[in-house]
C-alpha cells in the first residue's frame, strides 16, 4: 500500500470538517441535556449560552468557506417571529419579573442559529440523532437505577428521579429510549458494516429494556398515555376502519382507567385546566405577559374558588410548574403566542414524517406528554426541542454534500 493512501487529502478533510462538526453540535447539546434540572439558574443556564457561542462562531466561520448556499425555511421564520413577539411582550410588561424567562429564551433562540450555521453546511444523519437521544435516554436510565439501589434520589417521596427534581419529567425521558429503541429493535439499520449494526442493536435493545423495567415504577399517567398514542400512531395507516374505531374505544376506556387509579391527582389537572381557562379569557389574545402565569393562575384559583365544587376546592393548591406546556404558553402569550407554538411543531412533525419516523414518533408522543405534564418548561427537553427544530430546518446530508461536490462553474 502507498504511503501517500495513508492521511486524507485536504480537500478530504475540507469536506468532513463541517460534517464532523455538526456531530459535535449534535453531542454538545445532549450533553447540556444531561446537567441536573434546577427550579432557578443553574450551570446549564451558565453553560447554554457559551455553548450557542461557540457553535455560533464556528458555524460563521463554515458558513464562509462553505461552497453551500444556505436557505431560510419556514421554521427559521417561525421561530425569529416567535423570539420578537416574546422579547416585545417582555417589554411591554416590565412589572412582571420575567428575565430568567428572558434569558432563556434569548439562550435558546442563539443555540438554535449556532446549530442551524453548522447544519447548514453539513446536517446530521437522522441516524446519529436518533443515537444521540437513545443515548441520552439511557444514562437516564442508568442514573435511577443508580439511585434506586443507593436511595440518592433528588426527590424523598420518589426511588428515583434522574437529572430532574421529580419522576414524571424522567418518565419522559425513559418514554423517549423505549420508542426509540423499539423502533430500532423491529426495524434495524441497513448498513452493510457489522460493527455498526451490532453497536446500535446492542445500543437500542439496552435502552428498550431499562426504559421499559423503569417506566412502570414511576408511574407516570402521562408517559403511559403518551405511549399507547405513539403505538395507535405508528400502526394507523394500516388499519381498518373497524380497527381503528376499537382502538379509539379502547382509548378511551384506556384514560378512564388511569383517571380511577389517581382520581385525586386528576381531579388536580380537571382544576388546573378549569382555572388556566379563566385566566386565558382574561386576556385571550396576548396573554398576560412573560413570566406571569403563577401569578394571573393564583388570582384566578382565588376568584373562582366560592363557585367550585367542594371535590375541585380540595385540590387547590400552589404550583411549582404549569402542569400543561400549552395552557402555560396560552396564559402567558395568549391565542398569538399559542398559534406560534402549533405552527412550530406542526412544521417539525411535517419534516420528521418524511426524514426519520422514529424521531417523529418521540417528538409526537413529547407533544402527548405535554398535554398533561411540563416536560418543555424543562431545560433538557427545550434543548430537545431546538436540536429537532434545527435538524428538520436543515437540508439533508446528503443533498448538502451533492452542492458541495459540484463545480464551481455550474
């Protein structure tokens, strides 16, 4: 063999830095995911923005020698649209304290343009994202069952809790390894290297199990409704109409079962919903601003309090997060708000439908999740939520390299 065969070319290496770098954007947020949730500004909240920086920087300097012209889609619209509404509903409400909502925002926004810079360039296989996630997914489940045999829970009242304060955002978290790796499990990868098709069985099917062993230990209503909805989604178009009506029946009976196992704890959310209605109709268009949802909540649960039900009064009670991700974006940003939110993720699910089911199904029952739970006011989730949002902005791989490669003069 020559010796000249030995080291790439540099024109190789011109053409696998940006895609190399996008792999390293993609494991930089996954590890910003794994910091330990705190209720007010953590190391996440210090690391978030040096990490949007520094992708920022490196994505400008691929953005110039890149031979690939970049395109501006509808999500990137979206959500530069969306981040002024906020910052402009920030302002035009100065007495609610809002900056670490602020903040983090402005964070978010700024890592979302760093990882659109480097995946312009040269985007990430579906593959290695599903990866990311699926790995994510199991240090998760690595870290409860830590906890679960040495009771170093960060909650006393729960076995475990991993990065989160609480098992129900975990719950998510292990929802999310057990679609993915059963995904995996019954449609393996086509690659023609061994190595590759060992490492991400062994991968997916670990992940299936510990997910699926921890998933009914903590008990989460929420993850398991998010479940069946991602089984009935997977398999709908080949169903028939009298299959899909039983299924739908079978839902339903489904979610009158876990409400009589917890009614108390549902009868909470019955409250939440009745009360976070109120406060939508107080202000239904703009909300009543950034940062204010306990606040306009806590009047509304004092207004409404003489005209409950005594089996809805027993439940009221303070709240440290909005128990509904879109009740809480509709309080505090009102329908226009709300409407940004919907266009957002109905663009992503649009995208991922067509690039990597697997991903669309995990961002579909997130949603579900969302629903009844808070899993997007939580760091680890919204930086989830941008790295898709950013996945699905950007061109695939494999067109990004087919521009690359072609001549200058053409």
């Amino acid at each position: 063999m020559n010796g000249q065969h030995a080291f790439p070319s540099p024109s190789g290496m011109a053409l696998r830095l940006p895609h190399l770098l996008s792999l390293a954007g993609v494991l930089v947020v996954v590890g910003l995911m794994l910091y330990p949730v705190q209720t007010g500004f953590g190391r996440a909240d210090v690391a978030l923005p040096v990490a949007a920086a520094v992708l920022a920087v490196l994505g400008l300097c691929m953005r110039v020698v890149s031979p690939v012209r970049p395109r501006l889609g509808n999500i990137d619209f979206i959500v530069t649209v969306w981040l002024l509404y906020v910052l402009l509903r920030a302002w035009y409400t100065p007495q609610v304290p809002c900056l670490h909502a602020v903040v983090r925002a402005v964070s978010l926004a700024s890592l979302y343009a760093g990882l659109r810079l480097l995946f312009s360039c040269s985007a990430p296989s579906a593959l290695f994202t599903e990866g990311s996630l699926t790995l994510f997914a199991l240090l998760q489940a690595l870290l409860c069952i830590f906890q679960l045999l040495t009771g170093s829970s960060r909650h006393a009242l729960f076995p475990f809790t991993g990065t989160f304060l609480n098992p129900g955002p975990s719950s998510a978290a292990l929802f999310m390894g057990a679609c993915l790796g059963l995904y995996r499990f019954f449609s393996p990868i086509p690659s023609q290297n061994v190595r590759v098709r060992q490492l991400v069985f062994w991968l997916t099917a670990g992940t299936l199990v510990l997910c699926s062993l921890l998933l009914p230990v903590g008990w989460s209503r929420a993850a398991l409704v998010a479940g069946l909805c991602c089984l009935v989604a997977a398999g709908w178009r080949r169903m028939s109409l009298r299959l899909r009506c039983s299924l739908v029946l079978c839902l339903l009976a489904a979610f009158l079962l876990l409400y009589a196992l917890k009614r108390g704890s549902a009868d909470g959310r019955v409250l939440f919903f009745a009360v976070s209605s109120s406060a939508v109709a107080q202000s239904p268009f703009f909300g009543s601003g950034i940062g204010s949802f306990f606040h306009a909540y806590g009047q509304q649960t004092a207004a409404l309090h003489s005209q409950m039900p005594l089996a809805l009064a027993a439940h009221a009670d303070t709240l440290t997060y909005a128990l509904s991700d879109g009740m809480r974006v509709a309080v505090e940003q009102g329908v226009v708000g709300l409407l940004f939110a919907l266009m957002l993720v109905l663009n992503m699910l649009h995208r991922l439908r067509r690039r990597s089911s697997p991903l669309w199904l995990v961002l579909f029952g997130l949603l579900v999740f969302s629903l009844f739970s808070y899993p997007f006011q939580l760091l680890p989730f919204q930086l989830m939520l941008v790295l898709l949002a950013a996945y699905t902005a950007s061109p695939r791989r494999r067109s990004a390299v087919h521009h690359a490669a072609k001549p200058c003069g053409r």
